[in-house]
C-alpha cells in the first residue's frame, strides 16, 4: 500500500480554481471524473477507511485531551492537599489564579486557529504547544508563592489556548459534518474521563506527601507535567496530519477519498481573494454579521459557565457534603463518568440523524433542573446529601453533550476550511469567557450554599435553551424561504461568483438543523 503514489497536494491555479468554483454548486465543486469516483468508490472501503482512520487519529487526540483537562484542573485536586494554605492564599486570591489561567487563553485561541490552518503538519505545531506547556506545569511543583502561581498559570493558558480549537479543526479536515458530533464526544468525553481519573490520580499521587521532602500537591503537578512532555514528544510522531501525507496507512485511493469528500463539500473562496492568505476583512466581517455564531455562544456558555465552574470547585462541594479530602477526590468520579456516557450516547444520535438541536436540548434541561435542585437544597446540604450528589451528577449528564453539539453544529453550516477555522476558534474562545465567569461564581464565604454559583448556572442554562429554540428556528426559516427558488431560478437571479461570496448563504446551500 505504501509503495502506491497517492495524488499529492499542490497549489491550484487561478484557471483551475474558477473551474472548481463554477461547478462548485452543480457538482459539489468536483469534476465529472472525480463526482464519479466518489459515486462509485465502495460502501464497504468507505466505512473501512473512516475506521482506519478513526483509529489512527481519534487516540492521539484523546490523549492529549485528557492530559490537556488533566493540567489545566488539577489545581482543583491541590487546593484540597493544602496547597492554599502552603502558599498563604488569602480571599479570592485562589479564584484569581483560576481566573488568569483564561486571559490568554481566550485571547490565543483564535490566532492559534489561524496559525494551524497554515500548518501542513499540524504534528509539529500541536506537539510543540504540548510540550511548552508540559514544562511549563512541571514547573509548578516549585512555586514558593501567590505571584509565582498566577505567573506559572498565566502562562500556562498561553500555550493550552490552542488544543481544543486545534483538535475540532483537525476533526473537521478528516470528517464529514454528520460524522463530527461523535468524534468530537469521545474527544471531550475524555475530560469527563479525566475528571474520574483526576481524582484518582490525585489521591495516589497525594499519598507521597513528605517524600523528597515535597508536600502531596507539589507531586501532582510534577508528575503529571512530566508525563505531559513524553506525551507532547509522542505527538509529533503519531498524530496524523492529512491525507496525503499518511501514505504509510492509505492507499492512492483511499488518499483520494478521502480528500474529494471533503472538497465536495467546500465552499470555495472568490477569486479576488489573495492567494494563501484568506484571512482578510471580509472574512471577519461576515463572520461579526453572522446571527448563527452569536447564538451558538449563548448555547456554548450553558455548558461553559457550569461546566468550568464545577471542574475548580466540585471536590470542594463534594467536601462540604461531609466527606473527607480523600473520600470526596474519589466521589468526583461517578458523576465525570456519567458526563462522559452521555456526550457520546446524545451524540450517535445526533450523528445518525443528522439534527443538532434535540440533542443539545436535552442535555440544557437536564442541566437546568440540576441546578434547580442544587440552588433549593443545598442550604441544608447535610440533611440533603443524595438529592445533592443525584443533582450533581444529573448536572454532569446535562453538560457534556452541550459542547460537541454546538460545534458540531457550528462545521455544518461553515462549509468554507478558513472561515471554519476562525469560526471554532473563536466559539471555543467565547465558550471559555464562560470558564472566566465560572471560575468567580463559587466562592468561599457562601459555601456550601453557593446561590450565586447555582444560580448563575442555572440563568446561563435556561438562556442557552432560548438560544437553541431560537437558532433552529430561524435556519429552518431560512431553509424555507431559499425553498421557494428553485435551482434554475436561482442561476438566472445570482450570477456564480454571487452564489460563490454568499458561501452558506447561498440559496443552493441548506443549513444543518
């Protein structure tokens, strides 16, 4: 297989790319050759190249995932190992340092999108901001105090900006939309994974406190960056970069596949835009203007709000029920795991049917009567604790099947790979504005009633319901009155390169539900 020439990539010519844009709407934008290799191309080497490829890709990225989770929250499992008391943290000093971990990385997130979609070894730019950040927590073992703390965080935020950004846009080069929801789940499942594991591990790793004269919270961060550098080490190796270059696990058809799928799919750029350099004015432009984006932020921060909220403060509410430090690291396990169950159940669904927002919805209303449950008992917590820990993993079932909907949703209707790539980066960059806002709701002096964090989870679930009611209803509006044309009429009211600037406004293109 190996030794087969599968179709390099090369730059396209401005006569070549007229002509994929001219026949971009009546076929897909591929030659009659190519529409007809892909018609004819087999069910069954269809499914065992998605499997082959689902197998090579979808590992490498769970893993850094898992590590990406692990390091970013760990700092939940060392407060409770008396690492704020170690560094003399004082007030809201502990939600400041939760806090400044997403300044950069809200603000890196969307550059770093933009900087991968050049990357023809995306490999070599994922394992590089692996690597910086596995050094980066390794060396928060040694801080001595709260500036040192929020300057290892600050940077810490820098270089993880780019993974979750980074890896749904790799989902979406491999994937066709009605198979990204899925493949997205199993990669956010494995945060909920990492939270059980999170726990587990912090309990083990604590249980060398003295040794090397370091206390237990000092460990976690050692060994858990020291395993992040092999793992960034690992990536450069084995994370696939495209088609064309994993020739030593495709064959030439299967190569081409794979590529004329995706460009069968794609919304191809004007040609007055500049060779190799699509992100210009209008692009941003269309993007502000776009009511689609806007209201996927609301949908993304029903999750992101509580959801980040919950990962800094949940061994904590666990401890305020009564349990140990030890015993409640252990009861975060249950309710990651159920979180996890749920993303991918909700997601095959969402995936077979091709329809988002049932499958986003269910998980908001349960999220919603959570937090209800949370706001109305907690007060006597005590007397509460199973209808409060029920709640708490009903809250985790609710939540993680938010985000790989939403950006699920969010590559459907963005056929065009650069605007994508903004796109993701900039809803996963919003989505983490709400971990800002989470990482301030639950404070110290309300526990263990928490009514500002309860209830300002609960707000921002019914008001992404809202958003997701009103989304679905204005595309299928949208579908309707592009309904009304039919294709004939359309070509004599827009002329091609119209339809081409209009991208998935375009009358000939159906927004995914």
């Amino acid at each position: 297989m190996a030794s087969q020439s599968p179709p390099i990539e090369r730059e396209f010519s401005r006569d070549e790319k007229s002509t994929m844009m001219h026949n971009e709407h009546s076929s897909n934008g591929l030659s009659h050759d190519d529409a007809e290799f892909l018609r004819l191309f087999p069910e069954e080497r269809k499914k065992a190249v998605i499997r082959k490829v689902d197998w090579r890709l979808i590992p490498m990225l769970v893993l850094l995932y898992l590590i990406a989770y692990l390091d970013k929250t760990n700092i939940g499992n060392a407060k409770i190992e008396g690492m704020t008391d170690d560094l003399h943290l004082k007030g809201i000093e502990y939600n400041i340092v939760t806090a400044i971990f997403f300044i950069p990385f809200v603000l890196c997130e969307v550059p770093s999108n933009m900087i991968l979609h050049r990357f023809k070894r995306p490999s070599w730019y994922m394992g590089g901001i692996v690597f910086c950040w596995g050094v980066i927590m390794t060396l928060t073992a040694l801080v001595q105090n709260y500036a040192g703390l929020l300057a290892i965080r600050f940077l810490l935020g820098i270089f993880e900006a780019g993974f979750l950004p980074g890896a749904i846009l790799i989902i979406s080069n491999w994937y066709l939309p009605n198979e990204t929801q899925t493949r997205i789940a199993i990669l956010y499942t494995s945060a909920a994974t990492g939270g059980a594991f999170s726990g587990l591990l912090a309990f083990a790793i604590a249980k060398m406190d003295g040794m090397a004269g370091m206390e237990g919270w000092r460990w976690i961060f050692l060994i858990e960056g020291l395993f992040t550098v092999i793992v960034a080490i690992m990536c450069v190796f084995l994370l696939c970069d495209s088609p064309a270059l994993s020739t030593r696990w495709l064959d030439a058809d299967e190569i081409k596949y794979l590529e004329l799928r995706q460009l069968s799919r794609r919304s191809t750029v004007p040609s007055d835009y500049k060779e190799n350099d699509h992100f210009n004015l209008r692009l941003f432009k269309d993007i502000f203007y776009d009511y689609k984006i806007w209201l996927l932020f609301f949908a993304n921060w029903s999750n992101a709000v509580p959801n980040y909220a919950m990962k800094f403060t949940m061994p904590t509410i666990l401890r305020g029920m009564g349990y140990t430090s030890s015993d409640a690291q252990l009861m975060t396990i249950p309710p990651y795991a159920i979180g996890a169950i749920s993303a991918y159940a909700f997601a095959i669904f969402a995936d077979k049917y091709s329809w988002r927002a049932p499958f986003i919805l269910g998980p908001q209303c349960c999220l919603v009567v959570a937090f209800i449950i949370l706001f109305v008992k907690s007060s006597n917590i005590e007397d509460n604790i199973a209808v409060c820990y029920f709640a708490v993993c009903l809250a985790c079932f609710g939540m993680y099947p938010i985000l790989p909907g939403v950006n699920a949703w969010n590559v459907a209707n963005t056929p065009d790979p650069a605007k994508r790539s903004v796109n993701i980066g900039i809803l996963v960059c919003v989505g983490n504005i709400g971990g800002l806002i989470g990482s301030y709701i639950y404070l110290e002096r309300e526990a263990p009633r928490y009514p500002v964090g309860y209830g300002t989870s609960l707000a921002f679930g019914l008001a992404g319901i809202v958003a997701v009611v009103l989304l679905e209803t204005l595309l299928k509006r949208g579908n309707a009155k592009k309904a009304k044309m039919t294709p004939e009429e359309i070509r004599q009211t827009y002329s091609e390169d119209d339809l081409i600037r209009m991208g998935e406004k375009s009358p000939l293109f159906k927004y995914a539900l």
